[in-house]
C-alpha cells in the first residue's frame, strides 16, 4: 500500500481522517494525495481552500510524508469518483459521520456514495475513532467467500504490521445450515486468524456486526462491498452502509471487484 488519497472539507471529520491516513502513512512508507472539491455554488472561496489545502499537505509533509494537495471544481460526488478512478491510489479514506450521519451533507453522504461505483477500498473514519495503527481486525463475512485472495489484499497489506491480528466473524442467518469458516480457512492458509459466528435472529445484521466489534474491542472493521448481496446491497439500508454509518471504529469497505 503506497497511495492513500484522503478527501479533504476542512471539517474536524475530515481533519480526524487525515491524521489516521497519517498513521498509516508512516507505517506503509507511504505517499498523501489531499484532494478537495469546491461545488458549483462555492467556486469563489477557491482561493482560501488551495490555502488552506496547501498548509494540511505541509503539516503532513512535516512529519516526513511524501504530501500533494489537489483542487477541483464540480460536483462533490462525481468529480471524487472521477478523480479516484483516474488515479492511482491503493487507498481512499474519509471521514464519516458515524451516528451523526446527515445524508443531505454532501460531503458527509459521499464517504458511503462513492463505494457504489468505485473498485478502489474505502477506509471510513469516524470522527471520535481513537487515532492509532489498526492492530485488531474484524472481517465480517458473509457466504459469499472470496475466490482470490487479491480481493482482501488491501486488509492483508495493513495486518503486515507487527502485532497485527486478523479475527472474522460471521452472522448465522435462520435460513443457513453452515458457516464459511473452511472457505475463508483455505482461502488465508498461512494467514493466523480466528473465526467466530453467530446465531441470532433477534436483531439486524449490520446492528450484530457492529455490536461485536465493539465486544471484542477490534481497531477496525472490515466489510467487503458488493452489490446485490447483504453486505454490499445498493440499497439505502445495506448492511456495508449501515455499519459505516454507525461504527465507533474505522470501516475498510473492500471492493470485490478490487
């Protein structure tokens, strides 16, 4: 992982998302693309946002992080996915509202928008996320285990740290007869981890998720995005969505077009 793009509003979320990215960085060696959008009805404070722009990639850069900063007018959403798809990162991270999501803040919606229509993981953080290295990590896992390990690439590049740990959790579904913990078992052979699952009907699964996050004081959560299935369902309530909104820690949203 060498390139991480962080959008920029110059809100304290934005601001807290950056100094995770920075962590991240530092552990990686890796490189900060800043990258701020000015909609259509803002473009005469672009002056004041290059300022402000410029002095975050100096920040940044004074801590030994190789910092660009880039500006564009348009539309917040299309011109962030624009850009992310035109580029080269490994990383996209933003901040997120968590529990105080407004969905009509175009900024705050974008975080969860732009993983529709991108291949590239999102890291979304929370504005009260303690700001550390990631060490213990929660793949939620659905039946749907990957076919190649390359999909999960992006989590497995973050657990090269030391004293990283990989644990998975599944939740069991009235309709399911097994768990996925052979699949995924093969598919991380070599890989040390934990398989935990699940069975309850009594409440949602991105309330379950998010419930055993927060019992097994994971770093991180991690979910993979795709559509038509419970975990990455285009729908305004998926699960992928849902634990972004109200994780307590940041969310890596893998793409399994990645």
């Amino acid at each position: 992982m060498k390139h991480l793009l962080v959008g920029i509003d110059f809100s304290k979320s934005a601001d807290h998302a950056l100094a995770y990215a920075e962590e991240i960085a530092l552990q990686m060696k890796a490189k900060i693309s800043l990258v701020h959008v000015v909609p259509p009805a803002r473009t005469a404070g672009a002056s004041e946002a290059k300022k402000r722009l410029t002095e975050l990639a100096d920040s940044s850069g004074a801590r030994g992080i190789t910092t660009a900063a880039y500006i564009y007018e348009g539309s917040v959403i299309e011109t962030l996915k624009r850009v992310i798809d035109d580029g080269d990162c490994d990383l996209v991270v933003m901040g997120c509202q968590g529990e105080n999501f407004l969905p009509e803040n175009p900024w705050g919606s974008s975080t969860t928008s732009i993983m529709e229509d991108t291949r590239i993981p999102i890291l979304a953080v929370p504005g009260y996320a303690p700001v550390k290295y990631p060490l213990r990590f929660l793949l939620a896992t659905d039946n749907g285990c990957p076919e190649h390990i390359r999909q999960l690439s992006p989590m497995l590049d973050l657990l090269t740290a030391d004293r990283t740990k990989l644990l998975l959790f599944h939740y069991l579904q009235a309709t399911e007869r097994s768990t996925p913990d052979r699949e995924y078992g093969r598919l991380l052979e070599g890989i040390e981890h934990r398989f935990y699952y699940q069975v309850d009907n009594q409440q949602p699964i991105g309330n379950a998720v998010v419930e055993f996050t927060e019992l097994i004081a994971a770093d991180i959560l991690v979910v993979t995005h795709r559509e038509g299935h419970w975990l990455g369902s285009p729908t305004s309530d998926s699960v992928a969505r849902r634990v972004t909104w109200s994780s307590s820690v940041p969310v890596l949203v893998l793409q399994d077009s990645f």
